[in-house]
C-alpha cells in the first residue's frame, strides 16, 4: 500500500513571499488547463494586485515517462517515442535521436540522407516557428497571424507527409540514413515553398512588426539579462535575443552544416520584442539553408550499406537467406550497442536538444535521458516576469515558446 | 518616430488582412471535400492478397515483433493442399490489430517479408467501444478479386510451395 504522505504548510512556505501568509497578496492558479499557458502548465502567481510578485512552474501534468519507455525497447523501435516530446520538432527530434545512436555504435551515413535531413530539419523548424509566430499573436489578440501562420505550416506538414507518409509524427530519418528515398515530387514542393515564402514573411511583419499595438505589448516586456540566461542554462533564439551568440550548427556542426552559409541573428535588448524578432530573422535564414542544401543535394544511397544495423532492401530479401536472416534479426532483436555511453546535441527550434544514451551492450538502451530546451527555458520565468502585469505574463510565456511535451517526458 | 507613423503602420496591417477578403480559401469544407492524402500515407493497415487470391500473409509474426506499440496479435496454423489460405507452410488463422494501440509509424510493413501488410489511405477510423477498436482479420484482409478465388481453397499439391516471393524495392 502506497503511504499517503501529510504536508503541511511550513514546507511550502518558502515559495511565497511574507506578505501572502498575511494575506496582503494574491495566490492565483493560472492553468493547468489555460490557453495561454501553451499546454498543460500551472503557474501559481503571487499577486499584488495585477503586478507579479512571484511565479511558481508547476510541471509534471502531461508527463508520459518517454525516457522510461525507450529503455524497455530496442535502439530501432525506441525511436517512434521521441517523435512524440517535441510536437514541434518531430524531424528534429529523429535527427538527434538518430545522431546519437549513430555515434553509440559507429555508423555511416550517406551524404544524400545527410542533405535531405538538412532540408527536412530546417523545413520543420519554420514550422515550428510559424506555429511560435501564430499562437504569440493570437496571445496578443493578433488573430489573423495564428491563420496566416498556420497556412504556411500546411505547405510543410504537406512535404513531411510527401516523404514519411505522416504529417506529424514522421519516424523519417532512421538509424543509418533515411527510411527511404524522397519521392520526385519532393524538389518541386520545396522550391514552391521557397519561391512564396519569403513573401509570407513580409506579410507577418506588415501585420505585426510595427504595430504601434504590438510594440506596446513587447518594447521593455520580460528583460532576460545574459547572466541570468547563462545561469539557467537558457539556450535557442530566447538566448539569442539576449545577446550570445550561440548556436549548435555553428558552434558544433552536424549533418554538415558547416558546408552552409547561414548567418545567426543576435539581439542584445532580451526583451520580448527581441526574441520575437530572432524568431523571424531566423525564418529567412532556415530557408537559405533550405536552398543551399537542395541546390547541391548530392545523388546516391539514402541508407548506410551495414547490415549489421540497417535492414536490407526489400529486393533482397527474397533471394538472399542471408539479407532475411539479417531483416529478421534486425526486427525481432535489433542490434546489440556497446557498453559505453555518448551525448549528442542538436540545435532545435527551441534550443539546444541533447539526448544521452548508455549502451549496456545489450539491443536496449540501459539509459536514456533528454536534455530538452523547453525545460531549462522555463525555469528562467520565475525570473523574468517579477514586477510586470499578468496581461505580460501571457506574452513572456509564449515569447519564451515552451512545448510542455518537451518539458514533460 | 513622427506622429503619424503608428496610424501609418495600422493601416498597412489592417490592409494586409482586408486584401484577403477577395482571395481564394485555402480551406477544405470536411467532411463533404476530402484532402487527397500522398501516395506514402500511412492510414488503417490492410491484409493483402494475391492476384490468384492467396493471401500475402504466411503468419511468421514479425509485424508483431516490430511493433513499438504491441498492437498486433498474430497466431499461425499449418497449411494443406486441400485446405489452402496463403503459399508455403503456415498462414496467419487470426491476425488483430488494436488501433487504439496503434500509432501508424508503419514499422509492421516495413518488417513484412512478404508484403501482406500496407497501411492505407483510411484515416477515418471510429470506434464505440475499446473491444470494437480491435480489429480482426475478416476487417483487415482485402476482399478477394473474383467469388471462386476465396480462401480456403483446394489447390493442386506442391505447386505453393515458396512462402517468401521476390520484390521490388518501393518507390513512391
């Protein structure tokens, strides 16, 4: 029988300030079940009035034990778990996913699928910021943009199901490479969305940039200094606009970024406005990455030639016993990876997502554990929102852009 | 910043929006117009057969070990000539799928050695009840192409006697 621990007040005390034990401020439960939290996100205020005196995360209401799941499957099936943290980033998530166990046990991938990963990853993070630049606006009653926004997303979902058959949840890039080719329609599709949608942007920025509104809502709203960034272990566009240059694809290149000319767009205000323009610049400079790495997408296999961990070609399998023997194994027990454990990261649309995996020689992961940007991105809002109103509170929120699948696994 | 300019930068957002009252919607009236999904797409799974009628699926249960979901039940019995359901020795005499489980990552046909599973183009799926939600093999398995082509059948001795036929790599 569990034991129903008793709590009492005095542990909990710390939380608030003095003057909500006299009942001078507010106690006030924003969410879990609220629009603007992004998810299923409590934040417990202290309120002086309509001024924040005091902000309290409560995580944990959409926690699925992701990490825990991936360790009772093997290396190759575990991977259908990670599309689900990051509701945003599924590509991304594949990517690293991948990148990691690649790194586990020393596997080639091919150029091509390195390319295509390139295209996809980038592809979803504009879609990611688009589905940012949408719910922001509608935060701050900017309808129009959450429409516009989410056109444009359909034009990539539609690239995502072109190549993996879903539009959400891909499972595209595989250990090893790719699942499979990108079908002929796939140059054409992305050209289209690189021919309108630099036009699209401008569109956004007409609706919002300027807006004497807009700005109201942003200019001086939500100042996150370097230090306190640093401290935290903020990383992604939210640690850009405050002024550090950082950024995985340039700082530790892979999947040859390092082959494309991007630049990093850095703001030093940290205010909410900055991070909002972060995000947009940021959209230009994911579609030049779009564009160099279809220009020179190199011909070829899209999947490592090891049969040791990949599945052979379907061609195979029924004249060679030995490729079914391997298709069979490779199903049923997977590949065994050693007894060692490996980090790697990726620069996801929110920041740096990193994932740890510990071989224990076996086909299952002995460990495995996600270092995702959502979460060290939302401790730093206790900090930032101090003193500003809760009308604020929605904006900061959503300009930090948390997915609670992220922060919750 | 002049005066004028915040009433100049309203306008210009205002005019952004009023230009697309004269364009053309770019959403579906679902459920009378249906999107067209892509070739790849990974809708409800079908059992496939044949061109002669036999089923694809030979019950070797690797749709099952590759699921990261444990939505599919496969049990396999013996195959005779008189008695005849796919080629080769075994064929699947019940196949389920719960597609509550079911996540569509499309791992079962990836695994098929024979091709028998694909995942179609249905997304429409509804249920009333969990135990309706499982799927046996008479829903998955495709209707057979002419009446005197169902299986079981009698067929001539020693003739299906390979299981696992040779394919091509897909394409689309």
């Amino acid at each position: 029988m569990a034991q129903i621990e008793e709590v009492s007040i005095e542990q909990y005390k710390h939380l608030v300030s003095e003057r909500a034990l006299t009942g001078e401020t507010m106690l006030l439960n924003m969410g879990p079940q609220h629009p603007s939290t992004h998810g299923v996100l409590r934040l417990l205020l202290e309120l002086d009035g309509e001024v924040i005196v005091n902000a309290i995360p409560d995580i944990g209401f959409l926690h699925t034990g992701v990490e825990k799941n991936m360790e009772a499957k093997t290396y190759q099936k575990a991977e259908v778990m990670c599309d689900r943290l990051d509701y945003m980033n599924t590509v991304g998530n594949n990517l690293s996913y991948c990148l990691a166990v690649e790194k586990l046990v020393d596997l080639d991938v091919p150029e091509r699928a390195q390319a295509i990963r390139v295209v996809l990853t980038e592809l979803q993070r504009i879609a990611s910021h688009l589905v940012w630049v949408g719910t922001f606006g509608l935060d701050l009653a900017a309808m129009s943009m959450f429409l516009y926004a989410f056109r444009e997303r359909e034009l990539i979902l539609d690239i995502l199901e072109l190549c993996s058959g879903q539009r959400m949840m891909t499972t595209y890039i595989r250990p090893g490479g790719l699942w499979r080719d990108v079908p002929v329609e796939f140059e054409a599709a992305v050209r289209n969305f690189i021919k309108i949608f630099p036009k699209r942007v401008d569109e956004y920025e007409n609706l919002l940039t300027k807006n004497p509104i807009f700005l109201d809502r942003l200019l001086g709203i939500g100042k996150l200094t370097k230090e306190t960034a640093l401290s935290h272990g903020v990383t992604g566009p939210s640690l850009r606009a405050s002024g550090v240059n950082w950024d995985l694809r340039k700082a530790r290149p892979y999947s040859g970024y390092e082959q494309y000319d991007f630049n990093v767009p850095v703001r030093t205000e940290g205010d909410t406005y900055a991070r909002y323009l972060v995000r947009i610049q940021e959209f230009r400079e994911s579609l030049k990455i779009v564009e160099q790495a279809l220009n020179k997408l190199p011909m070829g296999p899209v999947r490592s030639d090891n049969r040791k961990f990949v599945p052979p070609p379907r061609s195979e399998i029924g004249v060679s016993m030995e490729s079914l023997i391997h298709h069979f194994k490779l199903w049923t027990e997977g590949f065994p990876a050693p007894k060692a454990s490996i980090y790697s990261a990726v620069e996801s649309p929110r920041g740096e997502l990193g994932v740890y995996l510990e071989g224990d020689g076996g086909p299952k992961p002995y460990r495995v554990h996600w270092r995702t940007p959502s979460f060290d991105n939302l401790s730093v809002i206790p900090k930032i929102v101090k003193g500003h109103l809760v009308a604020d509170l929605v904006g900061i929120l959503a300009s930090i852009d948390i997915v609670l699948g992220d922060i919750d696994r | 910043m002049s005066v004028l300019e915040p009433v100049v930068e309203l306008v210009r957002g205002l005019g952004q929006t009023f230009r697309y009252l004269f364009d053309r919607p770019v959403t579906y009236q679902y459920p009378e117009q249906k999107r067209e999904v892509r070739p790849r797409f990974r809708g409800r799974h079908v059992l496939k057969r044949y061109d002669n009628g036999l089923e694809k699926c030979i019950g070797c249960s690797l749709c099952a070990a590759a699921c990261p979901a444990d939505a599919i039940f496969v049990e396999a019995s013996e195959n005779t000539d008189e008695k005849r359901f796919s080629p080769g020795e075994r064929y699947a005499s019940t196949y389920e799928i719960n597609m509550l489980r079911c996540i569509y990552c499309g791992f079962c046909e990836d695994a098929c050695p024979t091709e028998a599973i694909v995942l179609g183009d249905n997304y429409e799926l509804s249920f009333t009840d969990r135990r309706s939600a499982i799927y046996p093999k008479e829903m998955l398995l495709e209707p057979v192409p002419t009446v005197d082509m169902t299986t079981p059948r009698k067929v001539e001795t020693g003739v299906y006697k390979r299981s696992v036929p040779e394919m091509k790599d897909p394409t689309d």
